[in-house]
DNA sequence: ATAATACTATACCGTTCGGTATAGTATGTC
DNA sequence: GACATACTATACCGAACGGTATAGTATTAT
C-alpha cells in the first residue's frame, strides 16, 4: 500500500472521529507510522490533505446517487433508489459519511466548511434534478425543487444520524418509511 | 454590562463563525477587551466557557419549544407552533442557532459534541412528547415517535440552513410548506 | 482601620501547532 | 559510472496553544 493512500486512511479516521481541528498534522504521521515530510511531499498542507480525502471519498457517493436518481417516469422508485444509494455508502464508508455530514454544518468561515461546499452543492444539484425531471409528470411539483430536494436530504441525514449513533440499522424497510413519509405524510 | 457577559458574548461571535477549535482563548479575550485571567476566573477553562455559553443560550430555544410543543388535540397545530419557534429562535439567535447545529453534528468525541448533546437530546424529547401524546387521538402514529421527531427536526433544520446561508427567508407560508408536507407528504 | 472577597493585569509556563531546510536513500535512465 | 527523480527521516523554525503564578486594585463587611 502507497504512503499517501495510507496517509488519506488515517486522516480519515481521525478527522471523522474527532475533527479537522482537533488533529494534528503530527498525530496522522504517527499514526501512520510516517513523518512529516512525507505527508507535505504528497499534499502540499494540511489543507491539501483535506481535499485530496474529500475528492478520493466523495466519488463513491456521487456516483452511487448520479446513477440511482436517473428518473424514468416513476418518483416513488426513484426516491427509493436514492435512498438505498445513501444508506449504502453510510453503511459502507461511514466514517466518512460522518466527516462529511459534520462539516456540512460546520461553521461558514471555517476550512471544512469550504472544503466540503463543492461536494455538498452537487448532491443537491443531482438531488434537484429529480424533482424538476418529476414535475414534468406531475405539475403540481414545479418550482419546489429546491425546496424537495433540502427537506429530503434534510430527511435522509437525519435518519443516517440515528444510525452513526447506533440507535437505528438502516434497512429496506427504513427506506420505503421514509420515502412514503416524504411522499404521502405522516397519516397514511 | 458584566464582564462574563461580554466575553460570553464574543465567543459565541466566534465560535459560530469559525468552530470552537479554530478559536484560541487569546483571542477570545482581545476581542472583548480583556485579559485571559479574568476568562479563567469566570469559567475555569475554554471547555467551562463553552458549557456556560451553550447554557445561557439554549434557554431561549428549550423554553421556546416547550410552550409550542403543548398538544391540545390538535397536531398540525401543534407542529405549527414548534416550527414557529424553532424558526423565531433561528432568526432572533441566529449565531446560536448556527454554532448549536454545528454542534450537534461534530465528531462524536469532539469536545463540541459532548458539550452540546445534552441539550439536543432534550429537544428530541420534547418533540417525541408531542408525538406520543398525539398518538392517542391517532392511533396510527403509535410506537413511531422517535422516528417522527427526529425526520420533524430533520426536515426543520434544513430549511433553517438554507435560511442561515440567506437562500430562502423564514415565513408563515414556510411554516406551512413544512409542517404540511410532514403531514400529507408533497402531493398535496 | 482592617480584613476578606471579587476581580483583573503582567508576565510567564510547557506543549503543540503547521510547516520546512537539509541530508539523505532508493530506483531507474543514459 | 553519472545523473536525475521520487521519496523519506532528522532536526528544527516561529507562532500560537491552553493555562497559571503573582501582584495588584477596587469593593464590601466588620
């Protein structure tokens, strides 16, 4: 295994755990049984480190939900394929879908924050298009895609959250609740 | 105005705009005018002060929500009235709002995280009450008010983001988007 | 007048921060 | 054999980190 692959590993690990800004540069070295110098050869700074894990992390995401939000005629089955795309690479590579779910929120002047934008805008984008392929279908949607697309991701990270804290598991069954929540309320 | 009062006041300023790590207590204390020892002497060290600021300061949004959160027969009114004050609290303590979000999405052994869940906990109980209590009128809801609160919050905090990134503003007629969704999903 | 209490400034502690200058060691090319 | 390229360790940089010992200055109680 190539140093800078392990590097991005140990990042990942600590900076999903405890923050961008509570880990040293020091301690990934350590932790990877490296020195300083190697990481700065191969990322430039700490900064640098960030993005090429940000970059390197989030192709598994984007493409699992680019690939999952074709829509064909059916918004139900597509919502339920987004999902299933989300669940799975929040299962898969949760320490990340931790990392990045926490600097979306993280604080605007920060450098997680503006790190992580990019990512965070193109998964809205992809989410978006859905609802504005659906509402060629059903009238009643235009013009709320934004909206849509926020709440359901709003929604979704809610319920992966329950599961980063092991208080749910992530199920088909979670999948059609949330996608029928979204769909038809809360009554039916 | 009390010393603590204005050092509690910057460093909610700053750390809302830039995260409790990338904030040192140094420039805390420069930003109010004063010198470290007197910060040390009111909140015994940078992790007392971020506990007393999280105090203080969730006091607005927990009373806020207790009074809406009363179920009187009548959810959607209810629902009504908790969003209103989440979104009263939202626009009146907006850096709050900001820092505490943040929070609560902050690595799960951050100091932030730890800090912050007691009081994110209690909001999700408050919620659950209402759901519980509702699912006595309806019995259709019973044994899913976790589920509930937690999509409710969800779905109230992303439109908080968008409106905490000045992309949408927060309105009676987006109280009613919200909570009718919730209830009667997107079709209607 | 005196003593206790509450508060604040100066100056400093040891440690860690992100980052780098220097000196290598391999590996492959000509 | 000479040389460039890629990579990595030792040892260090100045600055900032969270925190404190000491010495005060007001205010209050006795």
């Amino acid at each position: 295994m190539e140093n800078d692959h392990i590097l991005l590993d140990r990042a990942l690990e600590l900076f999903s755990r405890r923050g961008y800004d509570a880990v040293g540069v020091q301690e990934i070295v350590e932790s990877a049984g490296l020195t300083k110098p190697t990481l700065y050869h191969y990322f430039g700074s700490k900064r640098g480190l960030l993005e090429a894990l940000l970059k390197r992390e989030s192709g598994h995401l984007l493409t699992a939900i680019v690939e999952a939000a074709l829509y064909q005629g059916d918004l139900v089955l597509t919502l339920e394929r987004v999902v299933r795309a989300y669940f799975s690479v929040a299962k898969q590579h949760s320490t990340f879908y931790r990392m990045q779910l926490g600097m979306y929120f993280s604080p605007p002047e920060s450098e997680t924050y503006h790190a992580v934008w990019p990512f965070a805008r193109e998964q809205r984008e992809i989410l978006e298009g859905v609802f504005i392929h659906a509402a060629e279908d059903h009238g009643n949607l235009r013009g709320r895609h934004t909206r849509y697309a926020v709440g359901f991701l709003g929604q979704i990270n809610a319920v992966i959250g329950l599961y980063l804290n092991n208080e749910i598991s992530l199920d088909d069954l979670r999948v059609y609740e949330l996608v029928h929540q979204f769909m038809h309320g809360i009554y039916s």
